[in-house]
C-alpha cells in the first residue's frame, strides 16, 4: 500500500518504490510513501489562491463551525487512530491517548474559545492614535489574516497532536494548512486528513498533505506563507537558514529539542508527598511514548544528600514495568520509533554514561516481552546519577530521545541555576517544593530560559497538569536550544497566522475600518 498525497484538492501518488513505514516491534513493512514528482509549486498556488480565500470568506465565528466539525470527525475514528499507533509507533493505550486524544481536545478547544471572536474577519489593535493638530488624522493598529499558506513540518513522536495543534490555530485564522508530517509515522497524520477531506468539511485548497521527504518544499514558500517547524535543533537550524526562506523573510516558527529539568527543593524529604509526587512524575516521563516526548524531563536535580534515596525510589518503580509488545496488556513501556532511534538512544547513553552512574537499567539486552530484539527497536528505561553536574557537559548537552533521565546532584541555589540554565533554552522545569522563597528565587533565576515552569507544592497536589503535559490554553515553546518558538496559549496563537500593519488616515475612515474588527483584547484575554 502507497500512502497517496493530498494535493491542490486530490489524491496524488508519489513516484518510485518509496520509503517504508515500519511497525517498531515487528519490524513488518505497513505501508510506503513518496512526494516524489508531485507539483509542489502548483499545491502552494492551489491553497494561496483557492484554500484561502474560501477560508477567510468565513468570519472566525464561522471556522469555528469548521472546527467542530473536525473535531467530531476526529473523534468518530478514533479507535482506527488508536489501532495505527500500535502499528506504527508500537504505542500503548496511554501512549496512543497521549497524542490521539491530546489533538482531538486541542481541535475542540479552538472551536470553543474560537467563538469569542464572533462575526469579526481581521482583529482591530489598541486604540486609535490621533497624528494630527485638530485629530482629523490618526493612526490605527489591525491585526489581518496572512494570505500565504502554513506549511507544518512535523516531528515524528507526535503525528496526531503536532498536525491538529498547529491546524485548528491556523485554519481559525483562515489560513490554509500544508502538512508534512515525519517520514517514519506519517500514516495517522495521513488517516486523519484522509478522514477530514471526506467529511467534506473544508474548502478545497484548504488543507494538503505530503508524505515523504520533500526536502525542496522550503524552495516554494513565499513572503507570506508560515513554516511552523517541530524536530530537532539540527533540522531547524537547517529550516532557519534556508536561502529561501532567508531572502523572503518567510515567517518561522521553531519548536526544537530540549533538556527539560524538574527539581526537587531542599524542604522535601524522603516520605514527604512532594518527593512521592515527583518520584510518580519522573516515572511517568521516562516510560509514557518511551520517553519520546519534547517535554520529558531530561534532568532531575536534587539535593545532594537525596540523590540516592530518589534514585532508589525511580529504580523501585521502573523494575517493576513491563517493556515491549503493547498488544500485551501487561505492557507499560513500548519501543522508540524505529531501529536508527534505537541506534541515537544508545550512542547518546554511551556520552551520558561517561559522566554519570548508571541507576537502572542501561542493558542492551534487557528482557522484553513478546517482541523479537533482533527486529524490534527498544530501548530500557535507564535511569543515571551525576555527582558533579557543574563540570558535566553531556548530562546538559545530549538529548537522548527514549526513555533515559539522570539525577544530577546540586549543593545549593546558585549552583542549582547555574545547572540548569546549561540546557541553554528548554521547553519546561518543574519544580516540587513547599518553599515559597526557594520557588521565586528558581523562577527569577531561570524563567528568561524556560517556556513554562510548573510548581508544584503540597497545595496542588496530584492536581498539576504534568510536567510533560501540553494544555492548549497556556504557552508552548522555548528560548534557545528549544527553537525560540512560541505555539498555542490559547487565541495568542493566532498571532503567527496574522500581520500587524498601521492604517494611518482620515478619522472617519479609520472608524469604518475598525467596525471590520475584533478588539485584539480577545486575543490575550
Ligand atoms: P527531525 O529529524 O529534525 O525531523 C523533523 C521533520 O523535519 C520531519 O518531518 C523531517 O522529514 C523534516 N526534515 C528533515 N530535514 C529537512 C529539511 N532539510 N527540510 C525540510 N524538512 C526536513 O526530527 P524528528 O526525529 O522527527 O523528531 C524528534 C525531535 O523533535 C526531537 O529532538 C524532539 O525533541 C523534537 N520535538 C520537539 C517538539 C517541540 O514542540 N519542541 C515536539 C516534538 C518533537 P523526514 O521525516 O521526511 O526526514
């Protein structure tokens, strides 16, 4: 079977034999792709000149009847998107929920909030500017949708969540949507958008699909077209840097690696509820997706004297999962992707395990259950211990993209920042204490480099959203290493879809205008 394209409104099969896609545990072939030879240039003219215009024909109000309609879709085949992730990423149910449900609820919540917007088609920006001696000229700030195409270049680790939380921002927006999702688990982006186009519920043109390389896409976005880019920091300093997209000033957005770090803050001892909770979080990490998540955490600091006592506590909990064939119930912890992930797991364990003890696991030939070695692609959860994090340099380097954390031990607050600021931009830090003065002071001291900081004290309880877990409603993205992009804290995420201009003019005029709009207010409210 050869996975088709969706292109200027049709099916399109690529050419050649194609590329695999491989179920990790099985190691069987499931289906092929190709973007070979399909009309790029004429998929990005199709969805600029017919996908859009039909989109933005339509108030926001109106898209977010769109919205609905998709999300209900979604949710009507979201077993058969359950059953692909089993195939394809050898995911277990909670895996599969992570990424199937995290986008059916991301699509449902633009529909919702959406409506605030109502009947209004671009949005009116602060108040009007007056310019002139008697205030018949003056100035007026909109916010209008752009005119070009969103062009979504996706990670592997999430082919549902990474299509629809960049899809609902933009679409609302009325922009048309082009997807790339990665090569390696592109079925269920595929499945989803094969399910949307015959629920007949967009334009034509407005959203498209390529399944495969398609590495001369970047070659065909224009001034106002979007790239919204989420892989890995080489990829996207390739992305960043591309002539063409450098000579257009094409609009970016990054979501890159990240060594995520959670901490653990000197008033909670062993016993406490606080170091249970984060025990449970650093548990749920390393084994939900396999670790495969942006967000898991990297890097574990903890007080000195706590090291071995959390360390011993993690172990306890990891020994006893089950790790291999997700179609057994028994099954906690499914495979990485594929065997060149196996491969990047190991190589980066090997330059982690040169700096740090190994806790748990590390074993290349760990028991699995119901899954051949020679044709799966596991990796065993491992847990690692660095003493000396300060002149460590891989422990806040190395991305391993699999179900690997260290401990890394710090003596106090200035060398605790210092640490975790070598992640040098990351998407999350979590921080578990009951100590108010300890919570500001790691704010203050790492807030420029993180996107989101979740605190957790006895308060909150088990009630926080996670660490790893991304609401549509608050900030996803980071400084730095992360990517610089910022995705989704509900409305504000329409911002990258639409341009900021002045209108300066007649008063009247700049009245008339303005009816056009709706207040900007809407967006940060
Ligand atoms: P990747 O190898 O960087 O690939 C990402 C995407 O870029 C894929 O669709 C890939 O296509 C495409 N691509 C590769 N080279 C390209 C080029 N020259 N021009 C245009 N597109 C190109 O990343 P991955 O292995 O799929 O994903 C894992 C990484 O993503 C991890 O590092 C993880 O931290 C990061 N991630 C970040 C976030 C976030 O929100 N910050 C979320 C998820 C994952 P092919 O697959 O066809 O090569």
């Amino acid at each position: 079977m050869k996975l088709p394209n969706y292109l200027c409104g049709e099916w399109v099969e690529g050419a050649g034999p194609g590329e695999p896609l491989v179920d990790p545990v099985t190691g069987d072939e499931l289906a092929r792709i190709s973007s070979q030879g399909v009309d790029l240039s004429a998929a990005f003219e199709f969805a600029r000149s017919h996908g859009g215009p039909a989109l933005r024909q339509l108030s926001y109000a109106r898209r977010t009847d769109l919205l609905a309609k998709i999300g209900e879709v979604l949710s009507a085949n979201r077993d058969e998107y359950f059953r692909i992730s089993l195939l394809n990423l050898g995911a277990t149910k909670a895996d599969a929920s992570f990424d199937v449900d995290g986008a059916i609820y991301t699509m449902k919540y633009y529909a919702k909030i959406g409506r605030a917007l109502a009947e209004g088609k671009m949005f009116k920006e602060g108040a009007l500017l007056p310019l002139s001696k008697t205030g018949v000229f003056a100035g007026q700030h909109f916010l209008v949708p752009t005119q070009g195409v969103a062009v979504f270049i996706n990670a592997f680790n999430f082919p549902a969540w990474g299509f629809c939380e960049k899809a609902a921002p933009a679409l609302l927006s009325g922009v048309p949507v082009l997807v790339k999702p990665a090569s390696p688990t592109a079925w269920l982006a595929h499945k989803m958008v094969e399910d949307i186009v015959k629920a007949d519920i967009l334009p034509r043109g407005a959203v498209s699909l390529i399944c495969g390389s398609a590495r001369e896409l970047l070659d065909h976005v224009r001034e106002e077209d979007i790239v919204s880019f989420t892989g890995s920091a080489d990829t996207a300093a390739r992305v960043r840097s591309h002539a063409n997209v450098l000579r257009r000033s094409v609009r970016v957005n990054i979501e890159a690696d990240s060594i995520n770090s959670a901490i653990l803050g000197p008033d909670s001892t062993p016993g406490s509820d606080l170091f249970g909770l984060l025990v449970k979080e650093i548990v749920k990490e390393m084994t939900l997706k396999a670790g495969q998540k942006c967000t898991t955490i990297r890097r574990i600091f903890v007080p000195r004297q706590q090291l071995k006592a959390l360390g011993e506590a993690v172990a306890a909990q990891l020994s006893s999962m089950k790790v291999g064939n997700a179609r057994n119930p028994e099954v906690s912890v499914g495979p990485v992707v594929n065997k060149a992930q196996q491969a990047a797991c190991l190589e980066g364990m090997k330059k982690l395990t040169a700096e740090c003890k190994v806790v748990f696991g590390a074993n290349e030939s760990f028991p699995l259950a119901d899954a051949d070695p020679q044709k799966s692609a596991f990796v065993q959860p491992t847990l690692l211990a660095c003493e000396n994090g300060l002149a460590a340099k891989n422990v806040h380097n190395v991305e391993v993209f699999g179900p690997v954390a260290t401990l890394v031990a710090y003596d106090n607050l200035e060398d605790l920042i210092v640490m975790t600021r070598r992640g040098r931009g990351s998407l999350v830090a979590s921080v578990f204490s009951n100590d108010p003065s300890f919570l500001q002071q790691v704010v203050l001291g790492i807030g420029d480099l993180h996107g989101r900081i979740v605190a957790v004290d006895s308060s909150v309880g088990a009630q926080h959203t996670g660490h790893g877990n991304v609401v549509p409603s608050c900030l996803h993205g980071g400084p730095g290493r992360a990517g610089g992009g910022e995705e989704l804290a509900g409305l504000r995420a329409l911002l990258l879809y639409h341009r900021r201009f002045v209108v300066q003019g007649p008063v009247n005029t700049l009245n008339e205008l303005s009816a056009l709009g709706v207040d900007a207010n809407l967006i940060y409210s």
